[in-house]
C-alpha cells in the first residue's frame, strides 16, 4: 500500500480512543486518530448514562472493576485539570423488597472488594432523607458517595482537543476498511482517502471493534461483539431537580437497569433499557422500549414528571460474552493493541483505559522520550448561563457576539456558537455545536436556534447554507431554495390569468 507513516495510529474518536490520543501526546511518538465519523464523540460515547460509577457493579477480578475504580478516581481531577463539567453527587442502588436484601448485602461486599471506598447500606428512614422522592416500598439502599455525574460531549472533546493542540494528527470521515500487518513489521491502514501505515495499530472503534480485531486475529480467536441498545427519556431542567443523586434498581444479568439521574446540564435522564440487537447502527427508538424505562423507573423513584419529556434517544454499548473489558496486542498479530469490547462503565474508566494502553504502545514502541510539558487544552468556552451579569458585561464589552443570544432555552449566545467552530477539532455540524455549547439542547430542542446556528456555520466555514449539516455528509439540512426550484419549470396552470 504505502502512504504517509505515524507511529501509531488510534482507530475510533470517542471518549477511550481520545484519551488514548491524550495520553500519547506526552511520548515523542507521531500519532494520528482515524474517525468514522464527522467529529469526536459520535458513537456509544454521545448517547449513555452520562454518569461514573463508582465501581461496586463489576466482577471483582475483572479487568473491568479495577479500571472503573481508578477511573472514578482519576475522572474528578482530570475535569477539573480540563474544564469540563463533573459533579460528585453520589448514588444509591435501591433495595424495594426485604427479598433483595441479600443482593444489597452481595453488591456491598463485591464493592468493598473492587476498592470502592466509603461504601455502607442506608436503612429506609436514612434514605428517605437522602432522597425524598424515592419510592415507596423502598427498604434500603448502598451509598456509594464517590458516585459522579460527568458531561460526555465536553470530556471527549477535551481530551481530543488537548491530543490535537500536542500534536496528535485527527482525520474525521475517514472509516478504515482493510487492516494488513506486511512482512517488513509496518501496519497498513487503508481508508476511503487512501492508505496509511503505523509502527502500532489500536482499535478503539466500538461496537465496530470485532470487525477489525477479526481482520488480523487466528481463526480461533475470533471476537464477537453485539450491540446492546438502551433507550432512555430526556426530562426538562424543571425536572431536574426530582432526584439529588443516581438511582439505581439493583442490577440483572442484563445491567445495571433503568437509572433515574441529575445531568450536569440541570436535566433528569431516565433510562436505559437492554436490548441485544443485530444491527449496529439500530439507535432508534421504540414505543415499547420507552415505555419499559417509565415502567421501571417508578420501581425506584415515585412520580418522575414524564410529562416534561423534550427528548428520547437511545444508544448501543458494545457487549461480548463474558462481559469484560478486552485490552491488550492480539495474539499472532504483533503491534495490533485492542481497546474492545469498551460498554459500561466504559465511560468511567475511560482516564484509566487511555493511561493503560498507551503504555502498552510505548512500550511496544521502545518506549519513546516524554515531552518536557504536556501543553494545556485551549481555555474552555465561557457558559454565559453561569456568568455573573457583571462577568458577562466585561465579556461582551470585549467581544459583542456574547451579547447576542442564539439558544434561549440554554442562553447560549453567537459568541460561543463561533468559538465552537473555530476551536481544534472544532464544530462542523448542528450536532458538533450542540455537543459543545448546548444550543439545542433544551426544551425546544432546536426548534428556535437551528436556523440561525446554521447561517453561523454558514459564514463561519465558508459554505453555502444548503452544505451545512446536521450530523456530518449525507444530513444536510436543505436541498436548495425555492427560487432555485422553480427556476425553468413550467409556469403553474392559470398563471397571469385575471382573477
């Protein structure tokens, strides 16, 4: 094949991939991250529970639990260090029958043998007051206060930009379609826009991740990954507030369950179901699937105001038998280095995962010089929600678009709609822009903001307003005008008749 040469190149851009990329670009290694996609965080880790767990859930032993329990503890100093948003509120697993007493009993000791600290059983007076809108036959609960709520889009695009701006190489819209290891070592990557060649290859791509590791493994080694979809209800800010913590039923064979969650947005996010499906892109949504999650969302908490729904979604965890975590080189496939098999608590462990595999890269790799200083991600976009008046005052005296409000269901202004564009890695779509600075989000959920974000992209990208997106190529919002359309066609009958 031939094309250009890194020492490594990542395949996949969400959240473990980006923190891979993150934490390479402290090594003097020549990198670059291979994209399916338009932008960062457009698979599983767009659409989940938004939450870090705490890591009480996973077999003790599992690669899995001892990766979401040092994730847990890295993720709260890694927000802080890149300005994302992260709170640690705490979670319950709720125990509603004196029955399933044991099960608290055997989730509380697994936690305690995971490492998860601080974690005790709360008795029902106890947890009325910790969550006054629990339900009624709750009996008990575990506290496991480490819990957390995190913003996914913000932490993806974090670590992506802070790879980037160290001098990570990103090429978006670029789906890998063969993987060839040759006979003098070097990996050959080929995409639509042509061939690439690395030292190390490593597959973070997913529920897509069989694919490649099946391209290069033994015929005995085979991977199967099944997409695990969950559905779950968006609830308004003015529901935000119902619960002060992350509920959970106790968990099934099938997951953690049907949650009921703060955002760090002021949301309420319930969900999500389990479903293995076949089809690896089957994020739709069903009614039966949304009416599970109402159905057992009140088995933990009461009267959660469905009514202020504004949004469903769903997204797919990449699920294999056995349901662990699959790190490591594949075996007869020297430089090929997996991250598979990444479902919940996937997110959580994410800080961990980037740190484990790139060490197993550079080690693979001689183990290459660090740089003298990781350069800082480029200063977050100011939320002018969360601005004093006198702070957005000063701010829009220094740049005027701050003054001019785009989104009012979020009060996200021009201003930050174009630093979402110009940042590295910046926004490219309605969708890019949402996942940066929330225009759209909220309760109209586009409905007002839509049309002026788009004439923004517009100008902002050069283009014309019919080329502007919603989710990348293929999802352009308008085909043309009006006046185009009828240019040259037959005048309607009756035209220029009295009337």
């Amino acid at each position: 094949m031939g094309g250009s040469c890194y020492d490594v190149i990542v395949i996949g851009a969400g959240a473990c991939g980006c923190a891979i990329a993150r934490e390479l670009s402290r090594r003097r290694v020549s990198a670059c991250v291979l994209e399916a996609e338009e932008d960062v965080c457009c698979g599983t880790s767009k659409a989940n529970s938004a939450i870090v767990h705490a890591g009480f859930d996973a077999a003790t032993g599992t690669l899995m639990a001892r990766l979401n329990v040092e994730g847990s503890r890295l993720m709260g100093p890694l927000c802080e260090e890149l300005g994302v948003d992260y709170e640690r509120i705490g979670s319950l697993v709720v125990c509603v029958a004196g029955a399933e007493r044991r099960g608290l009993d055997a989730l509380l000791a697994r936690g305690r043998a995971n490492g998860v600290p601080d974690l005790r059983i709360v008795e029902r007076e106890e947890l009325r007051g910790l969550e006054p809108n629990v339900a009624e036959p709750a009996v008990a609960a575990l506290w496991a206060p480490t819990g957390a709520i995190v913003n996914p889009f913000q932490l993806t695009a974090a670590l992506a930009e802070t790879a980037a701006v160290n001098g990570v190489e990103f090429r978006l819209c670029s789906p890998v379609t063969e993987v060839a290891r040759r006979a003098d070592g070097l990996w050959d990557v080929a995409t639509p826009a042509g061939a690439l060649e690395a030292r190390v290859v490593v597959n973070a791509a997913g529920v897509h991740a069989d694919e490649l590791h099946n391209l290069v493994c033994a015929p005995d080694d085979r991977l199967e990954i099944f997409p695990r979809r969950g559905q779950y209800h968006v609830l308004d800010v003015t529901a935000g507030a119902h619960v002060r913590h992350t509920v959970f039923a106790l968990p099934t064979r099938l997951g953690k369950g049907v949650l009921v969650t703060p955002t760090t947005g002021g949301n309420l996010l319930v969900g999500p179901t389990a479903e293995d499906i076949d089809d690896k892109d089957g994020v739709d949504t069903t009614a039966d699937g949304l009416a599970e999650v109402m159905r057992k969302a009140a088995l933990t908490v009461r009267d959660v105001p469905f009514s202020e729904r504004i949004r469903t979604f769903a997204g797919l965890r990449a699920h294999r038998p056995g349901h662990d975590f699959v790190i490591g080189e594949v075996p007869g496939a020297p430089g090929f280095v997996d991250c598979a098999a990444i479902e919940s608590p996937g997110l959580s462990a994410a800080p961990a995962i980037g740190r484990m595999v790139a060490g197993i890269v550079c080690e693979l790799l001689g183990n290459p010089a660090e740089k003298d200083e990781l350069l800082p991600r480029p200063a977050p976009i100011p939320d002018v929600a969360r601005l004093s008046p006198e702070a957005w005052s000063a701010l829009v005296e220094e740049r005027p678009e701050y003054g001019r409000v785009v989104c009012r269901c979020r009060t996200v202004t021009e201003g930050q709609v174009v630093d979402a564009v110009r940042r590295p890695l910046g926004a490219r779509s309605l969708d890019g822009v949402k996942r940066r600075v929330e225009a759209g989000m909220g309760r109209c959920q586009g409905g007002f903001c839509s049309p002026r974000v788009a004439q923004i992209l517009a100008r902002e990208l050069g283009c014309d307003l019919a080329a502007v997106t919603l989710a990348g190529p293929g999802s352009e919002l308008a085909v043309g005008t009006d006046k185009d359309a009828w240019a040259g066609a037959p005048a309607p009958a009756g035209e220029g008749e009295a009337r």
